[in-house]
C-alpha cells in the first residue's frame, strides 16, 4: 500500500531522518523530517498553469506549530489553535525567504508550502526541522525548484561555536552571559542564502565565522536530500520560461530615454511621479496585444532595474547622488512628547521613526504560550507600517507578517544591552511609528529605539544603530555593496543585508538573498562596509542624547526586595486578604515571585515606602535593644499588651510603664494611645517583655542610665 523511502544520517549529537511516501501521498510532495524527537511534517503543491494576467510569484508558505505535538492542550475559550502566533509567523517567514529565489526565473503558478509540527522534544527547535522538510518536499515535488538548501542553528559558547544548540540554551540569552549568538543560516550546496541572528556583541570577525560554519554544516543535509530525491522524485515539472524579449526590447525602445531620466531624480515622491509618466508614455507606444501580455510588468521591471543597476555599477554614483558607501543625512531628537515616559524622533533621509518609550510593572509583562512552555517576557517591541509612509491609500488593520519581523528584528538588535531585570525591573514596551519610509525602516526602529529607552531613563550598556546594505551583482561578476539603501534599490537590487550593533560589536544580523547566493568575500566586505556606517549613525545619535536622562515623572517607581520564602505565604495572606490591604492602604502596585522577590510599584514615592514599611513588618523579626513606637491595644491589672511591631504585640508590666509606683496601668495609659517602647527580650516563653520607662516619650530618645541617676 505504501511505497515508503527514508534516510538518515548523524548530525550533531542527533539523529536527523528524511521520509516520504506513507503520509499525505496526493501532495506533490510531503516528507516528514526528524531530528531527535522533533518531526515537522512539510507538504507541497503548486499550480499546473499561471493564473491569466499575473505578474508576479504567488508562494505561500505556512507554519504550524500543533499544541499536541508537546502533549498540550491550548490555552483560551475554545481550546483549539486559532490565529497564527508570533513564532509561527517569524518561521514562516523565515522558511519563505531562502526558498522564494530558487525557484526558476518566470514560474509564477501558485505554490503552497505547509509545514506543521507533529512531535517536539522539548530539545530540538521545530523551525530548522521544518525548513529542511520543506526542502526535502520541494525537491522531490517536480516543482522547478533549484535546491536544495538546508538550514542550522549556531550557538556561540567560549569563544567556539555550537551546532543546534538546544532550545534550552537559546531561551532568553540575555540571562545567559555564556552564551552569546543564536543564529539561523540557510544555504544551497554553493551559496548561503539567509541569515538570521540574535548575537550579544560578537565581532564582524566572530559572525562571519559563524556563518561559515554553519554553511560547512549544512553540507551533509543537503547531500541526504539529494539522495531522498534520487530515489523518490516526480518527475520534473515540464515549465519552460516564456521569452519576452521582444516585449522588453519594445518597453526599452518605447521609453528607456524617459525612464532613465525619471531615475536621476533625487527626491522620492517626485521620481516616483517620473517613473510613473515614463511608464505611461511606454504603454501609450506599443500595441495592444503588447498591452494584454501578462509579462508586461516584468519587462517593465526589467527595464527599471538595468538603468538603476548598471549605472551604480559602472559609475559609482547612486539614484540619490550618494556614493555607495555613503549614509543619508539624519537628525535625531528626543523628549517630544510630553506625557509618555520616553520619545524620540529619529530620520534619516527619507525614513523617518517616530517611536516611543512606556515603563510598565510586572503585571504588564507578557504571558507567551509556547510548545516548550509558557514564560514571561518584560521586553517588547511593537513596529507599524501605515500607508501614509509611504505616500499610498491603503487597508489598515491587524500587523501583517512584514510587520511582525520588523519588529522582531529591531527586538532582537535591542536586546543585547538591556539591564539586568534585577537592576531595572521595569516591562519596557517600545513602538516604533514609522511616519516616512525610503529604506530601511526596520534599522530606523533600532536608532529610535535605543534613543527612546535612553530618554525615558532605562539603563542601556550602549546606544544601538543599524544599517541597511544593499549589492548589485552583474553577471560578468562586478558588484557594488551599498550602504543604507534605498526602496527602490532594495526592491531592485539583489541583496537586504542588516547590521545593527553597538560600538563594541554586532547585535543582530539578517541578510536576505534574490539571488543563488553571495561569496563569502562579498559578505565580509559588506559586513566591513556595515560597520563603518553603524559607526557613523552612532556618531549621529549621541548629538540628540549623552548621558543617562531624567526619569519620567510619569513612569511608575520600582522598588525591590526580598524576603525568605517562608515568609510569602504570610505576605500573601490566606486567600490574598493581606496582599490586597497592603496595596489598597498603601496605593502602590506589590507583585511577588515564587522566589521571595517583591516589586513595589507607583509613581509616588510615599505610597511605594508605605507598602515597604508594610511587608518589612511582617516579614522582619524585632530586634532586642531597639525602640519602637507603638500603640496600647489592652489594658489589664499587670500592665498593658502594646502593637509595636506590624502584627506583634508584646507586655510592658506596669513597672516598667513608669519610674514610679502605679496603682493601675489605667492611671496614664488607655487604649489606643501611641507610646515608645524598648524590646527588652523575651522570657522563657518567648513573650515578648517591653518597656517604657526607659524610653523618652517626647523624643523617642532612650534615657541613659546616667540620666536616670540625676532624676
């Protein structure tokens, strides 16, 4: 019934099987991937024939990540998965990415790639598993597919790198000063094609090495998928490319002059308007026939690209006047807006963010539902993309995928220099607005980022910049490497190369590939090239801001401290009944961990030391000597019970209320009444034995002896 063909093969410490033919056999292609416990299954079909009149690539690629896959049943009112999470998104998108250029130039029938997690060990991260088993599907699919390309994960431990650490060792670096690097690289047999990083400062050195490691790793991934495919492959898809070249030689000849002269303008909005009318005025000359065929937009595109390409190449000189490794002007401010705990407006060129700083409590923090567990996260970056950014109408609503990765790439760039949660306890949430946009507004997010969490007072190591590169690679093997590029030399270039970093070093890479991939010359040029800009950026950004800024008056205070953990239940109270008071007498926030660790929270101060005063007091043991002042609670024939020590009361015996004979304690004290009193000790039974006599009641102050021997 099954005509089932697997292989396997060491990698690393785990075992990693490739298998096919058993499950879901009417997709064009479906393999299940394992490594370890891990088993992603991907399944892939694509379109017979191109849908009439499309001009562009239609590729979906999804990733599922099954709640019982790790024996859990998900959170929530309906108990099952609903929308995709931030993970699943983040690997789709990373799946999509080194997969989208392979596939032969001119195939635009639809694709559907889905991948869903049917086994998680807790040890191995489903998204590499996943993207090989995509790879694997794709090959054997008949798909014109030019793979195949594997991925793996590199860790960076004691000055050596680590091959598929485990998810344990990835989980939130920042609290793991030993390990400094989570990176991502998926590549072909030749070329590596995707490059996704979360690092803590490593060299340009130290990050080139990781990706060439990572590439060396690869290899025999690439050779088991290969072999898969020999023995279980469709045949290949019979797709032949159309040839337009007489189309595209009529667009050139109807309107290269225009075109070229539309991208000479510097400013966007108006090259924008050129490149529009050059547009028209080629429509306007060819036929109808030329009108109606489908690969109009490409030979359009086709010609847009040889003028902006071949002119950077061959001259030096870029759409804008630029040279290619120099940086847009920027200006940077802080402090605008007057209510939030921390803003800054930061532009460069024709990108503009406006992003903004807000300082929360515990309770802000966000609850994340994974398959390896749930935790919480006290950093969070959300990035918007609207329309008027870019000058255009347009839907708004829920952030798309485009601005989910933004946003984690800026998360992860400003992640590194974060304090401790123990030194700054605050949930630090960040929006980036993007206002303007010509390129790069993801770094954009990075620069105002920083500058905005260093306005609002959040302790940062360093301030954090980022760059965009772009390269433009001809076929007889000259290129240009270009810094902070720009929409239109990202749309038509060959490469999105992200840097972002500190002074000291490299925070978060990503490098996205149209093409079968760069040289590893080409990438350390470009990463030398990145870091004089970054460089020059933070040169930019320490005119808008030095120094540790004020706190906002508008952000709440934290005040930390801890207590043994026998003592949390009496804080908490039976059912929370003392918790609850301390917050509603005092007004301040009080958030506490299994650890004993307690965080006060309020914007005044008053509130957060009487919520201290609170706890100290039931958490805290009196101390013998010391004075404290208190208040009568009971009165009886040998003394009076007085509440001197949060819930403590102790006796002064009526020979020690005063220096001299009472009748009864009633003759100057009554209930209620405030009084000093020392802690003698305790007696045999551990009662508490207090006194007044030898405390000045007015001042507080204990009487001497000698004092006592003048009265």
């Amino acid at each position: 019934m099954f005509n089932v063909t697997t292989k396997s093969m060491q990698w690393g410490e785990e075992t990693l099987t490739l298998e096919t033919g058993k499950v879901a056999r009417q997709a064009d292609g479906s393999v299940i991937a394992t490594l370890g416990e891990t088993s992603v299954m991907a399944n892939v079909t694509f379109a017979r024939q191109q849908k009439p009149g499309q001009d562009f690539f239609p590729l979906t690629v999804h990733y599922q990540e099954k709640y019982y896959a790790a024996g859990k049943v998900p959170g929530g009112f309906f108990k099952r998965e609903a929308r995709p999470t931030e993970k699943e998104t983040l690997t789709a998108r990373l799946i999509d990415r080194p997969i989208r250029p392979l596939f032969v130039p001119g195939f635009k029938n639809e694709v559907l790639v889905m991948c869903t997690v049917l086994s998680h060990d807790l040890v191995n991260d489903p998204d590499m598993v996943a993207m090989i088993a995509a790879s694997a599907a794709l090959t054997i699919s008949g798909a014109p597919f030019m793979g195949p390309i594997a991925c793996a994960r590199v860790g960076f431990e004691d000055g050596e790198y680590i091959l598929n650490p485990t998810v344990d060792d990835m989980q939130d670096l920042r609290l793991n000063p030993e390990q400094r690097l989570d990176l991502v690289v998926a590549g072909t047999k030749d070329a590596v094609m995707m490059v996704e990083s979360e690092a803590y400062e490593l060299t340009e050195e130290e990050m080139l090495g990781a990706v060439k490691f990572a590439h060396d790793s690869i290899q025999p991934v690439i050779d088991l998928i290969i072999d898969l495919a020999e023995d279980a492959a469709k045949e290949p898809f019979d797709f032949q490319p159309v040839d337009y070249s007489e189309l595209s030689a009529a667009v050139a000849k109807a309107g290269e002059k225009e075109m070229r002269a539309a991208f000479a303008i510097a400013d966007k909005q108006e090259r924008t308007a050129a490149v529009s009318a050059a547009r028209d005025t080629i429509k306007a000359a060819l036929s109808e026939e030329q009108l109606a065929d489908a690969n109009l937009g490409s030979a359009m595109k086709g010609l847009e690209a040889s003028i902006l390409r071949g002119d950077v190449v061959k001259t030096g000189k870029r759409i804008d006047g630029r040279k290619t490794d120099e940086i847009r002007d920027i200006v940077s401010q802080t402090g605008l807006l007057p209510r939030t705990h921390g803003s800054a407006l930061f532009t460069r060129g024709e990108t503009q963010g406006l992003v903004v700083t807000t300082l929360g409590t515990g309770d802000d923090e966000q609850f994340i539902d994974a398959l390896h567990g749930n935790f919480k996260s006290n950093f969070l970056l959300h990035y918007n993309f609207p329309p008027y950014s870019v000058g255009e109408v347009g839907r708004v609503g829920p952030p798309g995928r485009r601005e989910v990765g933004h946003g984690k790439l800026a998360w992860r760039a400003l992640q590194a220099v974060l304090p401790a949660a123990t030194d700054f306890p605050y949930t630090i949430r960040v929006v980036s607005e993007i206002t303007e946009s010509n390129g790069s507004s993801s770094m954009a997010s990075v620069c105002g980022g920083s500058l905005s969490m260093m306005d609002a007072g959040v302790p940062l190591k360093s301030a954090v910049a980022g760059v965009a590169m772009g390269l433009i690679l001809e076929e007889d093997g000259s290129y240009a490497i270009l810094s902070d590029i720009l929409g239109d030399e990202d749309h038509l270039g060959d490469m999105d190369f992200k840097v972002a970093g500190t002074e000291a070093g490299i925070t978060s890479l990503q490098m996205d590939i149209k093409i079968a991939g760069i040289t590893p010359e080409i990438m350390e040029k470009a990463l030398a090239q990145a870091k004089e800009g970054r460089i020059h950026i933070l040169g930019e950004m320490n005119k808008a801001i030095s120094g540790a800024a004020d706190f906002s008056v508008h952000a709440p205070r934290i005040e930390t401290m801890q207590i043994p953990t026998d003592k949390i239940r009496e804080v908490i109270g039976s059912g929370g009944k003392v918790i609850r008071e301390i917050v509603e007498v005092s007004g301040a926030k009080v958030d506490i961990n299994d650890e004993g660790i307690i965080k006060i929270a309020s914007p005044n101060g008053d509130s957060i030391k009487k919520a201290y005063d609170m706890i100290h007091s039931i958490v805290a043991e009196p101390e013998e000597g010391m004075v404290y002042t208190g208040t009568v609670v009971k009165i009886v024939d040998f003394g009076a019970f007085v509440n001197f020590f949060g819930k403590r009361d102790g006796l002064v015996h009526v020979s020690q209320i005063e220096n001299r004979r009472l009748n009864h304690p009633s003759d100057v004290l009554k209930e209620g009444q405030e009084v000093k009193v020392k802690l003698l000790g305790f007696d045999d039974r551990g009662k508490v034995r207090l006194s007044m006599k030898v405390v000045d009641q007015e001042t507080g102050e204990e009487i001497k002896k000698e004092e006592k021997a003048e009265d």
